[in-house]
C-alpha cells in the first residue's frame, strides 16, 4: 500500500467519523488532524533498499486504521498500537503520531508540565559520546543485549539509540551477535570497547538513566513550583480527614501554607507536629515530575530517591515494543515530596555529595524537597549547631534560590522551593534570633487537645487497634490518672495507651477489652517515669 493510498484511507475514516457530538469526546479536539496527514504522506515505502515493502505496507496499513480509529473515538487513545515491519522511516512516525495523540490530551489531563520524549538526540540536551558512554558501561555489565533493552536501560527512543550503536559499531567497540525483532540486534562488546568502557567506569560507574540537562530541571521546577500552589479550606480538611485536629488550628495553618515560605511548629511532644507536617504536602493535592538524574558538565547528580520520593505508578502503561504516552522515561511522577530530616541531620547533607568510588554525586536533601514540604524535626537537637544551620540558609529563605558546589568546583543556582517546616518542642525565641524568625513568618503553637478532642482520639483510635470503645472505662482513666493528678493531656497517648493494653491482651491470651485493670497497667507502665 502507497504512502497517498494510507492517507486516501485515513481521510474516509475520519470523515465516516466527523459526528461533531462524538467528536468532541475524544482527542480529535487535541491534535491536528493535518498535520498527521502530513506525516503519514512523508513517509517513504519505496526509497529504503533495506525495507521489507510486504511487511512494511501491512503495518502502515495498520497503523492508519488504528490512527483513525483513535481520532474518532472509537478507540482509546491510550491502548497501544501494535506495528510489525523493519522500516526506520516507520518507527520515526510512529514516535511522531504517539506526541500528536497523546500530548496536548495528558497535557490537559495532568497539568501544565508534562516532559515530552525527545524526537532527536539535540532534544535530549546530550550528545553521543556522552551516550555511547552510557551503553558501552551497560554492555561491559551485561556482555549481550538488543538494541531495545539498551533504549530501556538508559530511557532514550531506540530511534535515538540506533544510529549510536551503528556507530560504535564501525568503530569495532560492539559487534552484532544475532537478531531481533523489528529490524534489530543483539549487541556484543568488543574486547576494543571493554577497555574504553573499563576507562569510562573509572571516571564514573554510573550506566543507568540518561541525565537530564541542568536548564530542562530548572524549567520543570519553575513550572511546578510550590509557591504558584493554592490550599483551600477544603484542601486542608481533605488532607487532614484521619486526624482529629482543632478547626482554629487549620485555619492557622491555612495561610502558612499557601506563603510557600516556612513556619515553626512548636509545641509539647506527642501533639503531632510530626503528623501535621507530613499532611501538609497532601493539601496541594498533586503530583509533580522530576528526573531521575541530572548532568551538570559532566557530573550526574542523583535527584529520585526511592526512599524519600514516592512514584506514581502509571496505570496505561503500554505494552509491547513501542510506548505511546509520549512522556520522557527519563523523568518519574512522583508525589510532591514531603522530606523530613531529624536529629541526623549534618551539614553534609545539605550539600552535593559525590561517592568516592564510584564518582556518582547524590542531591542534597533540599534539592529532593524542591516544590514540596522539608520538616526539620526536631530542630534544635541537630548535631550541627543551630547557628550553623540557620546561617546556611538565612539567603535561601529570604531569595527563595541557593547555590551549591560541584565536584569540578564549580558552583551554580538552584531553586530553593519548598515549604519549610521548623518542628521543635522548644520555644523559636530561644533557638534563633529575631533576624531569622522575621523569615520565618508563621509560628504556630501545637497546643494540647481538649479533654472533648481527647475522647474524640479514643473513640477514633479504639477500633483501629481492635476495641470496642467502653465508657465506664475509659471515664475512669481520665478520673483516676488524668484529672486527679492534674496530668496534660498528649495527642499521642491514646494511641500509646491502647497499644499497651492491645500487647497485654494479646501477652495473656486474653479477649481485646476495655477495663480499669487494663488501663491501670498501661498507665504504670507508660508514665513510670514520666
């Protein structure tokens, strides 16, 4: 089938399908419909001696069907299209009919940033040596792999990998050692190409994603930044829905969170601070992308954490040899990013650190909180002196960017965009002066809950570890070892309470039940010396 008889069909396909009330249910609305056209035209059956025309005419044929079908609706745009054939020209409209279907459509589905899957090698912001450096470390790993695996280990098109391998091909740095599908190989290294790799490892052993380019991550956090984020009062009761929490404390919190600045959070230990902190992020309500690392003039810098970022699973993930959502692996959704660092926190950590043997440099921990939420915990009880770190960042908070020092020794701006929470038990007059705390402008007391709040928390946290709340009984544990020896009240001692009466239970065989016996050996145990 001729490139002009795919478009002859195209075109009755659509114009069977130009219903205006179906149309304005798919994304016939998102793409231009012409330029797709166009594309389909361009492509070339006849002028590649290394085509197999049978193969190549069926999956084309496909491919315009299948397109077709998507435009008008009666497929979805993000089931997978299927094409069999060897054509280069093919995969290169398929990258190109994957970004018209799909990106103007996610665009509007996840918000204003979404990273598109680079077209050309100039679009990944990288060049080829820094590529072949990335492949020929995996292959020196790995000894075999297909063209495809490779695309997948370092998360670039294989229509970019292709002609990088061919390349190192001619320079006898890989040899083919068999094939695969669609036109591709399994690629061997040589022994040529493991010294060069061997050269490549000593200067970093890194071989996985390839890196984002340092302008591509500042574009991403400007687009996402925190401080264009907006929490409503609904947003706050949504994020705060599991916690029993006084009205006038989240309307506190309401506006220190929309400053995307920082706060105090002081207040008695065991009134969730620590808890508020963590749901502070979750009022924003969206997610963000970041990548999973950085290149700065030759040095990748970690930025996804696995034990501090959470992913977004994507459910229409594709499957098979092409990937429609016309997303760049090279980034990762992730939950906006809520990093809490306690009494361990050095000034190390605040800085880019680079592995001495394995050259690899991992982001500081204010980068990795970058348009999300960074709770300093306990704050005054850091090993660094106080000063120190308030110091260190007294111009990021006030400028809202900092600078940070690379191996090479040079040094560049990044965004400083997070909200900061300052969490301690003492009072913020007496850890820093008024010069910081003019920076930090809300201070906000945790204050102990009411004895209404206080059942409120029993009656909440009683099923959830297996109880049938009892009156009697718990009226007693507040007489006898609350009011009659004038003790506070803590957010976190129902809970705490209830788990020592669970453990006893369970200790004795006993029936889960609330009783005075009960509550007077959790109390002897947990206020022995308290």
């Amino acid at each position: 089938m001729a490139a002009n008889d795919s478009e002859s069909d195209l075109s009755s396909l659509l114009d069977k399908n130009s219903d205006p009330e179906k149309q304005g249910k798919t994304a016939s609305n998102a793409v231009n419909t012409e330029e797709l056209l166009a594309s389909l035209s361009m492509l070339n059956l006849t002028g590649d001696g290394d085509s197999d025309d049978s193969s190549s005419e069926a999956a084309l044929e496909e491919l315009a069907v299948k397109t077709a079908e998507q435009l008008s609706g009666e497929t979805d745009v993000s089931e997978p299209m299927r094409v069999i054939g060897k054509d280069q020209h093919l995969s290169q409209l398929f990258n190109r009919v994957q970004s018209l279907l799909k990106g103007d459509a996610d665009e509007q589905q996840h918000g204003s940033f979404i990273p598109q899957c680079p077209e050309t090698l100039e679009d990944t912001g990288l060049t080829q040596d820094e590529i072949e450096r990335l492949i020929l470390k995996y292959l020196l790993a790995k000894g075999t792999q297909t063209g495809r695996q490779i695309s997948q280990q370092v998360k670039l098109p294989f229509g970019i990998i292709d002609p990088i391998l061919k390349r190192a091909k001619q320079d006898q740095l890989v040899a083919y050692g068999g094939t695969a599908e669609m036109g591709d190989y399994e690629f061997t290294i040589t022994e040529l190409g493991r010294e060069r790799a061997r050269r490549y490892t000593q200067e970093c052993t890194y071989f996985g994603a390839a890196p984002v380019c340092f302008k591509d991550y500042l574009k991403a956090m400007e687009a996402q930044s925190i401080a264009k984020q907006e929490a409503t009062e609904a947003d706050l009761k949504e994020a705060f829905s599991d916690l029993i929490i006084n009205p006038k404390m989240l309307d506190r919190l309401g506006p220190a969170v929309n400053s995307g600045r920082g706060m105090f959070l002081f207040g008695e230990a065991g009134n969730g601070k620590t808890s508020i902190a963590e749901r502070i992020t979750k009022a924003f309500g969206s997610t963000i992308w970041i990548p999973r690392c950085m290149g700065i003039d030759g040095d990748i810098i970690r930025i996804f954490d696995p034990g501090l970022h959470e992913e977004v699973i994507q459910e229409n993930n594709s499957e098979g040899l092409f990937d429609l959502s016309g997303v760049d692996p090279r980034w990762v959704q992730i939950v906006r990013p809520t990093v809490i660092a306690g009494g361990e926190l050095t000034m190390k950590e605040l800085e880019i650190t680079q592995n001495p043997q394995t050259k690899i440099c991992e982001a500081p921990l204010q980068l990795k909180s970058n348009c999300g939420t960074f709770v300093i915990d306990d704050f005054g009880r850091q090993r660094m002196p106080v000063d120190e770190l308030l110091n260190r960042w007294i111009v990021p908070l006030e400028k809202r960017y900092d600078f940070l020092n690379l191996p090479s020794g040079k040094k560049i701006q990044v965004p400083f965009d997070q909200l900061i929470i300052f969490s301690t038990n003492l009072e913020p007059k007496d850890l820093v002066d008024a010069a910081f705390l003019r920076r930090i402008p809300y201070k906000i007391e945790a204050l102990d809950p009411s004895e209404e709040e206080f059942r409120a928390l029993f009656e909440l946290m009683a099923p959830l570890m297996g109880f049938q709340f009892d009156e009697k009984s718990y009226q007693y544990l507040v007489d006898t070892h609350y009011k009659a020896v004038n003790r506070p009240f803590r957010a976190c001692q129902p809970r705490d309470l209830l788990l020592q009466v669970k453990n006893f239970c369970v200790y004795k065989e006993m029936p889960k039940k609330l009783s005075p016996d009960a509550f007077d050996f959790a109390v002897e145990n947990y206020f022995s010396v308290m």
